[in-house]
C-alpha cells in the first residue's frame, strides 16, 4: 500500500528554485484554522515565533519555548495541505552548540511534520545551518533585523541605513546561502542593501520591510488583517481595508506581491 498523499505539498527544493521565479509569498499562521484559510494561496506558511507577541501577549520573542512552537506547528500541519510549513527555532533552542540546534531541529521536524525550520543569524550560525542541511533539516535563514537579539540590539531598528553598515549585513547573507539555507528572510533592511542581496546570493531572499525585489515577502497575517492591536511597523499593510473577507483579504496581498505592487516606497527603509 502506498504511503504518499495524493496531495503534493511545496518542499524546501520548490522554494529554492524560485529564486527566478514568480515571487514566493508566505504569510504566518499558528492555527489550523488561519492555516486552512492562508493554504490555498500561500507558497510557505511560516509559524513565527511571533506568536509569543500575537498569541500570548509577550513584549518580545524571548519569553517563546520550542513546546509552544511545536504545539502550534503541529496544529498548522493539521489545517494545511499544500504550502511548506516552515516553523520558527525559538530563542535558547539552537544557538549552544551544533548539537543542541540539531536535537530542536530534529524534535520540530519528527513531532510537527513540518518541512523545514527557521533561524536567526547571519555568519556566526553558519556552521551550525551547515550541519543541519547536511543531516537532512531544511533550514531557511533570517538577517538583518533580528528580534530575537532584541536585548543586544535595544530597539526594533531597521538596518542598514547607511551604506557604510551594509558589510556585516551582505557578510551574513552571503554565509547562510553558502551554508546551504534554501532561503533566506531578509527583516528592516534599507531597500537598496536587500535588493544588492538578492541579486547577489544565490538563494531566494523574502523580505518584510526589505523592499519589492526580493524573491518573496511575508507579512505577519495578524497585521495585515489589521487584528493586531500593537503600534504598527513602518511595512505592515492593512490588507482589510477594502475587502469583505479574510480570503479576499488573503487574496489581495497575494496578488500585490505577485504584481510587485507590495510593498511600495511607504512600506520601506
Ligand atoms: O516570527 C515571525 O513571524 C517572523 C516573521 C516576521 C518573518 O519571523
């Protein structure tokens, strides 16, 4: 009897050969019902750690532990049937050793089902994304704004402004694609660095507050569906305005990306 789903879900192979592709869109989701609604027009469905702020009300990502990060992505797994799933390390979980990023890893992929997890950090985790991808674990990267550093850095501060702080930025990129990342989430990023990034490594990057010519963007849904009560960041859009429908909401962002009509000039650094 054959074990294979009559349904074929997008792999982290799919994403990585879009890097020329139409543009790749993700958005989060950390429930099988917002999974379900975002499935059938999402590339990637991301389960962010983000959830900590969304779901439970925390300040920062810090507080997220990778069982809440698994319960979630289980659920998300349960809701969708055709968009990677990629779910969020959370802080604390990968950044000791190798070996402990590989027991996480290995603990998201076995209990989720999930087809890959997401990291933060440029250079200083590329040994460790290389050792995941050569033991089987899909990894997609994320530079330039990293909340998780939030303590370290002291402010949610986009970067890159100015181009003489554009080296370690472009350093970072440069080592996750060559670590074998299949893509990479670009965050607060001066558009003109994200767009020298894209044309210059050789996987898909996916931008929020990156610009329009990265391969892809993701939103946090609970932001563009504007039920976030939280001050927004400078490149959420509200997508609701206008529509009737979280579909037609869903739908709208879909097309803007895929158009290039998202983000624009006001969305971005
Ligand atoms: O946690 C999250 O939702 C994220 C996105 C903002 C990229 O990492």
């Amino acid at each position: 009897m054959s074990v294979q789903s009559a349904i074929k879900r997008k792999t982290a192979p799919d994403i990585r050969a879009r890097k020329h592709g139409e543009p790749i869109v993700m958005l989060t989701s950390y429930h099988a019902h917002t999974a379900a609604l975002v499935d059938r027009y999402c590339d990637v469905i991301l389960v962010g750690d983000s959830l900590g702020n969304v779901m439970h009300g925390f300040e920062t990502t810090v507080p997220v532990t990778l069982d809440m990060m698994i319960l979630q992505g289980h659920a998300v797994m349960r809701g969708s049937q055709h968009a990677l799933v990629v779910v969020d390390m959370p802080f604390g979980s990968y950044e000791a050793s190798k070996e402990q990023a590989f027991h996480s890893a290995v603990r998201i992929l076995k209990e989720t089902h999930c087809g890959a997890v997401k990291l933060e950090g440029g250079a200083r985790m590329a040994e460790t994304i290389a050792f995941l991808v050569e033991r089987g674990v899909p990894v997609m990267g994320h530079i330039g704004l990293t909340p998780q550093s939030i303590n370290t850095l002291g402010s949610f501060r986009a970067q890159g402004r100015e181009e003489g702080s554009w080296e370690p930025i472009e350093n970072d990129a440069r080592a996750v694609a060559q670590a074998g990342a299949f893509s990479v989430v670009v965050e607060a990023v001066a558009e003109p660095l994200a767009r020298k990034i894209t044309e210059t490594i050789a996987i898909p990057t996916i931008g929020i507050g990156a610009g329009k010519d990265c391969s892809g963007q993701v939103l946090v849904l609970h932001d563009m569906l504007d039920i976030y009560p939280g001050r927004k960041a400078r490149f959420v859009k509200n997508f609701m305005a206008g529509s009737s429908s979280i579909a037609e909401t869903v739908a709208s962002y879909v097309k803007e990306v895929k158009a290039g009509k998202f983000p624009t000039a006001e969305h971005c650094f």
